[in-house]
C-alpha cells in the first residue's frame, strides 16, 4: 500500500485500477444522462423532403408582385394530409411541417393574404423558395449526429426520436452504495439523541452521484450496526454495485476505522494518505476488484474528495473523460490563508468577456456547508503557495459535469 500521494499520483493510481462498464440497450427515454456506446450517423435526410416552415400557402410561382391572384386548388390540414400538385398560378393551404405539393416555388404565410372567391391575393412580393425548408436543412443522409461516448440530453433525444430510434447502446450505469463509519451520526430521517448529528454526506453524495450519471442501490450506518453486520452487509453490496464510497471514519492516527473495516473484510489497500487539504485522510481499496474509496467526514472535505476521486472513477466507468478540466482565472476576492500542502479552495468559477474569474465563497472549514452553495470548482494552491490576492490569476478546476470541463 502507499502513502501521502500528491493528487495526481493519486488520481492516476484510481484510474489504473478501474475499467469501463459494458454496453446495454435501453429504450430511448431512458437513455436521457446515459453515454453513448455506439455513432449515430443520419440514416436519411431530414426533413426528408421540402417542408412548409409556416402556416400559409404554397405557391406555384417562385416570384410574384404584391396584389397577383392564385386560383386555391385545395388545402392540406394536419391529420388528413393526401398527395397534390400545383403548378403556375395555383395555390394550396399548407400548414407548418406540411410535406409540400409537387411543383412549390414559395411559401407565403397566412396574414399575407386575402382570401375570396375560390383566389388568394399576396399582399407583398414572394421571392424563390421563401419560407420552405428544404430537404436535409437539419442533417442530411450520412451526416454524423452523436459521436461514440455523448453525453444524452434532452436535445439528443429529440433528434433520435425523430429518427424513429427505439432504443439505444449506453454504457451501463454506475451502480454505486455509500455508507457512514462516523458512529455519532444518523440518517437524516431520523431526530438525533444526545451527541447524534443527522447525515448530510449521504444524501450529498446521492445528488452527486446521480448528477455524474450513477445511480445509489445501498445505504448503511455504522451507527445502527454491529461491525460484523457491517462488514457483511457491504460484501453483499459489492456484488450488487460497481462501486464503494465510505464516509467518515478516517481521522489522522495509526489505524483508522475505515482502514480497519477494509482490511477486515479482505479488501486490498492500494493507497491510504494524499497530500490535500482538506480531506487528506482518503484511500481507495479493492473488493474483488471492486473500488473502495474512503473520504473524509467533514463536509466539504467529502465534498472534495469526491470530486477529485471519485467523481473522475464515475466518468471513467462510463467511457468519458475523467478528469477536471484545469483553467486559468482571475481572483474576485481573496483568501488569507496560505497552502502548506495542496490546499483545494470551493470557488464559483464564471466565464466572462475578459476570460474566466472565481469568487472564493464563504465558509471554507472543512466542516461548513456553506462553501458547497454554488461550487463549481476548486482554486488550487499548490504546496507553498501565498495568500490569494483580489485580481490574481490562479489554477482552477472546473467541477460542472457538462460535457467538455473534463480531460
């Protein structure tokens, strides 16, 4: 096992010892926040033909001069659409997304004209191919759509349903269980005794977990366990999930209860220790080659070490790129504390007309909430690093778990 890694011995050493999930199909509404496993060429032009982009008439003349009379040959209405022809001098009611009549020129919306005998008068002059969307206007046949390893938003969704895609290859979601060592603390549904304190870790971890496209299938307390149940309890859960976080548990000393719940159920340390503050006591171990990540109590400190280890594990699994995107930014405001070891600052991260710039947030002990309202990244200061100063131009990493602010 090693010890006290810098942060990138560390995030290295977790990615070498995990692997992408395989593939499985699911139906299309389910795919919204999967990964693509597979490319999404156009299988056909659309719109497959030209298309009216109002409601309004077809024209069978590419140009005509306000006050010209069309001869109305009929109109096609949603729901009861049927083939027509129009030639010069014709007209016929389209409705907006309506396939076209052969010979169509122009379009002319519907306030544009009047209507009376069986003739529509244009009230201005009609250019060529005005308010017709052309065929493959969106895509055209064998256009590229979504790349292997997407992201699935509602966007992408709307495209493949238009498509007539019924289901999709993604990468299997995360599944992940959590569990507080931390024997003072208790399920957030529950009132605390005396000396308890309700869990916020957890359900934290759950929203993050759900935000990086996982999903939580267990939770336990080591507050209502005994330490055997525990340790076979989360055996059980290993064979169920793909991934492990404990929380608490891991304060500085010889032997911590999260190293010593480890070892005890078989599990091999790869590392215990990183040089980061806050949340240097973290390790990660494996269960039948399952990861185990052990993150500190204190709040934001869990908060961090997540993004830094486990949030990167979670995309990895998913075939995406795995670690934050770093930027260069400029201090709003400053912090009077300086980084005796690779200190993490909770930061909101904004891009401006002037390049990025980052506001430190208020509460930045490790046992605060407030620093997690509205972080979006972590301002690094490496070993060693001064004070920040108001208009200094500082490390950042961008936590958003859009697609692109990851490498």
């Amino acid at each position: 096992m090693k010890h006290d890694l810098s942060l990138e011995t560390a995030q290295q050493l977790i990615l070498e010892n995990i692997y992408e999930l395989p593939a499985e199909r699911v139906s299309l509404l389910q795919a919204v926040g999967r990964v693509l496993a597979e490319e999404i060429v156009a299988a056909q032009d659309l719109p497959s033909g030209p298309q009216s982009a109002v409601d309004g008439y077809a024209l069978g003349d590419g140009t005509a001069q306000a006050n010209t009379c069309f001869t109305l040959k009929g109109s096609l209405s949603p729901g009861n659409y049927h083939p027509m022809e129009i030639s010069s001098g014709q007209a016929a009611g389209v409705y907006t997304g309506a396939d076209l009549p052969a010979g169509t020129r122009s379009v002319i919306m519907h306030e544009k004209v009047q209507r009376k005998n069986g003739k529509i008068q244009v009230l201005e002059d009609v250019q060529p191919g005005s308010n017709i969307k052309g065929a493959g206007e969106d895509y055209q046949q064998g256009e590229g759509l979504m790349g292997i390893k997407t992201r699935l938003n509602a966007g992408h969704i709307a495209l493949l349903a238009a498509y007539g895609y019924e289901e999709l290859l993604v990468y299997q979601q995360p599944r992940v269980a959590l569990c507080s060592l931390s024997k003072n603390v208790v399920s957030h549904k529950q009132i605390p005794q005396p000396g308890q304190v309700r869990d916020s870790n957890l359900p934290f971890l759950s929203a993050l977990i759900k935000q990086e496209g996982g999903s939580v299938v267990g939770q336990l307390w080591a507050s209502e366990l005994e330490p055997q149940i525990l340790i076979n309890c989360l055996k059980h859960l290993a064979f169920q999930t793909d991934l492990i976080i404990l929380s608490g548990g891991t304060y500085a000393g010889h032997r911590s209860e999260a190293q010593e719940l480890l070892e005890s159920a078989g599990a091999r340390m790869i590392y215990w220790g990183t040089d980061i503050q806050p949340g240097s006591h973290n390790g990660l171990a494996l269960y039948e080659s399952e990861p185990v990540f052990a993150l500190s109590g204190n709040p934001a400190a869990c908060a961090v070490g997540f993004n830094l280890f486990v949030a990167p594990a979670l995309r990895y699994l998913q075939g995406l790129p795995a670690l934050p995107l770093q930027v260069r930014a400029r201090c709003t405001n400053s912090f009077n504390k300086a980084a005796r070891s690779h200190r993490l600052v909770r930061g909101r991260a904004q891009l401006g007309t002037q390049g990025w710039q980052v506001t430190v947030l208020p509460g930045q002990k490790p046992s605060m909430l407030k620093s997690l309202l509205g972080c979006n990244a972590l301002i690094s200061m490496p070993p060693g690093h001064s004070p920040l100063e108001k208009g200094s131009e500082v490390t950042v990493l961008l936590l958003s778990a859009d697609e692109g602010q990851y490498t």
